[in-house]
C-alpha cells in the first residue's frame, strides 16, 4: 500500500525528535513495580537520586497492564540504544555507498581506457601494409 505510514522512510530529524524526547524523560533507568495480587503496575524510576513513579498501569488485564510496564520501562534503554544502532548503520550504508561510487568510477574510467585502447588497435590491424603506403 503505497504512501502509507508503514512505507515512510525515517529522516535526520525524526532520529533528531526521537532523541530529543528521550533526552526529556526521566533518567532511567525505569524499573516496574507490580503485585500479584492486584491488576494495576507502577512504573518507577530506578536510580540512586530519583525512585518516583512515573506512570501508573490500570485499566486493562493485570496481564496487559503489566506486559505494557514492561514494555515501556524496556524503552527507557532500549530507544537510545536503537537511536545509536541506526546512526551506526547509517554512517556504514554511507560508507558503503561512497566505496561503491568510486569503484563503479574506476570501473567507468577503466572501460573507457580500454575502448580507446582497443580503438587504436583496431585502426592499427585494419590498415595493411599496402593501406600504410
């Protein structure tokens, strides 16, 4: 399905706003808090200076409630960590690209060499002594 959401490549500044909001958010790293015997889950931070809950989990299934702490407090250091693998990837494709661009050059300049080459020696064998006079 053509110009859809899922057909939308991600640019510079979508990488740009994606690490500016992890920049915002609480320093992680987030822990979840939860009881088996009740269907609520807390997220909270984790860290020696900040152990304040950030978000409460209700509403749903204890079991979603807490699958989707889960999944958010995972986030915390899962997004930055995929932030930096697609930048990685990023400068490597680029890479790639580059290397290619020049062999596909000296390939380019390479064949022109040699049809210049096979050109002069074909104007040679062509002529026959005779030719020549």
């Amino acid at each position: 399905m053509a110009g859809s959401d899922r057909d939308k490549l991600i640019g510079a500044a979508d990488l740009e706003a994606i690490a500016a909001r992890c920049g915002a958010a609480s320093k992680g790293p987030w822990e979840v808090l939860e009881d088996r015997l009740v269907d609520t889950a807390w997220l909270n931070a984790a860290t020696p200076d900040d152990d304040k809950p950030i978000a409460l989990f209700d509403y749903r299934s204890g079991t979603e409630n807490k699958a989707n702490a889960a999944f958010v407090a995972a986030a915390r250091s899962d997004v930055p960590m995929l932030l930096q693998l697609v930048k990685s990837l990023s400068k490597r494709v680029e890479e790639l690209l580059e290397a290619n661009n020049r062999e596909i050059a000296a390939r380019v300049e390479a064949n022109k060499r040699l049809q210049e080459a096979l050109a002069r020696t074909g104007a040679a064998a062509d002529k026959t002594p005779a030719d020549k006079k």
